[in-house]
C-alpha cells in the first residue's frame, strides 16, 4: 500500500530509541522527511545519520520537551529546514510511575503538557497541510488499573484521551485528524521492560504471560500503526484511540 506520505514532513517527540526511533524510521522508510528531538544531543546525532540512510532528509535537536519556549523553537526551526509540516507525534514520556507530588510534576509536564504545548506550536503549520495529522502516544496503562504505584503515569495518559477527542474534534472542520495509540507491554533494549528482563525476571515472566499472544510488543508493531495513521490513507480516522496490546486489556473499546 501507498501511503502517500513521500517527501511530507513528520516531527517526532523523543525520537532517538524504542517506539519513538521505530515511528521516525517508518516514516523515513515511506520516503518521508523527519525531524526528532530527545534530551542527549549524542543520540539526536546518531539518529538522524541513521535517518538519512533511507534518502530522506532529516532535521534534530536536543531538546527537553517539559520547556515550552524550547519545544516551540525547535517545532519552528524544524519547519523552517524542511519548508514544511504535515504531521505531528507527540511520543515522549517521563515515565513517572509514582504517587508523589514529583511524580504528578514529572509525568504532566511530560507527558500531558508537552502534547499541547507541542500542538499549539505545530498548529499553525499544519493548517497549511492538505492532510495534517496528530497523534498522541498514550498507554494501555490509561484505561486500565495496574496498582497506585503507577497512578500518576495512569493519570496523565488518560488525561490524554479527554485532550485528543476534544482536539480532534476541533480541528476536524480545517480538515485535520487527531488520534491516540496505546501500546500495551513494549519491549526493546534500554526501555521500561528490558529493566525489569534483567532485575525481576519472574516479573518480567509474568507480564508475559497476562498477554494471550506469549510475547510483549516490538516497538516497530507500534510505529507501523502511528504511521498509518499519520497517513492520508487514514483520511476517515481522526478521534480514535487504538489500542496495541495484543489483547492485553479486557476492557471493552466504546
């Protein structure tokens, strides 16, 4: 399938590893354009090397995204390298999973206020798109209780749902869709579940096995439906939230 997104612009949020690498490495691979930012300017160097491999260009900076006045530059400078901006994925997360006060902190300026802060600043952009796109990374961990110890990460991805329908809803009149994916366990090397493969291998096993498919997610599983849903040939979708868990959840989608 053509996705028709060769030669568009796609800026990802934390882009250098895990679903976030996968998705500016799908959209390369479709022959899109990509700009990513990640706190460790090592790793937006290497990464966006890694991009132009695939014959695109590609734009980066470090960037710590919980600094508006900063996640604003680098959304600007980033159009202003490529000329243009035709969808945005808001990825990074602080993966605060604790029910302190600096958990709430950490995990709505991250997770939660970066999203707007980072749709207000591409909105602009977008507008100019003949099919612009957001879409949200949000976690199974948002519709479904997995223990107080992991409330205010839960807390802030749910929020997200409320933020994106309401967004998607808005901006759907100038013609531009608004979705959320939320992966379900994701494993890949540095992330959450590789920690806990190599310090609490009978939790690791049993996450495994809540999971009726035996296996955690690869992180490109993920990005394959971000992109898709970044696509044109998404044209009708905007509004949704679609889970990627592999059946990992028992609650019912309404």
């Amino acid at each position: 399938m053509d996705l028709k997104i060769k030669s568009r612009h796609f800026l990802i949020t934390g882009g250098t590893r895990g679903i976030g690498r996968s998705i500016a490495e799908g959209f390369a691979a479709e022959g899109a354009d990509v700009s990513i930012c990640a706190r460790t300017a090592a790793h937006v160097e290497e990464t966006v090397a890694a991009l132009e491999c695939f014959g695109v260009r590609a734009f980066g900076r470090a960037t710590d995204v919980a600094d508006g006045a900063a996640l604003k530059g680098l959304i600007f400078d980033a159009v202003q390298h490529m000329g243009r901006l035709d969808g945005l994925v808001a990825n990074t997360s602080a993966m605060a999973s604790g029910s302190g006060v600096s958990d709430f902190d950490a995990a709505y300026r991250v997770d939660l206020l970066h999203t707007h802060n980072a749709v207000e600043a591409a909105m602009p952009f977008l507008e100019q798109s003949d099919a612009a796109s957001v879409v949200a990374i949000s976690s199974v961990s948002g519709s479904q209780d997995y223990g107080y110890e992991s409330v205010s990460y839960g807390t802030m991805k749910a929020a997200l749902f409320f933020y994106m329908k309401s967004l998607a809803r808005h901006v759907a009149p100038k013609g531009i869709r608004a979705n959320i994916v939320s992966p379900g366990t994701t494993l890949f090397p540095g992330g959450y579940w590789d920690e806990v493969r190599r310090t609490d291998s009978q939790g690791f096993a049993r996450a495994v096995a809540d999971n009726p498919l035996g296996r955690m997610a690869a992180p490109e599983e993920v990005a394959r439906v971000v992109v898709f849903l970044s696509s044109p040939c998404a044209s009708f979708v905007t509004g949704a939230n679609v889970v990627v868990d592999g059946t990992l959840t028992t609650r019912i989608q309404n």
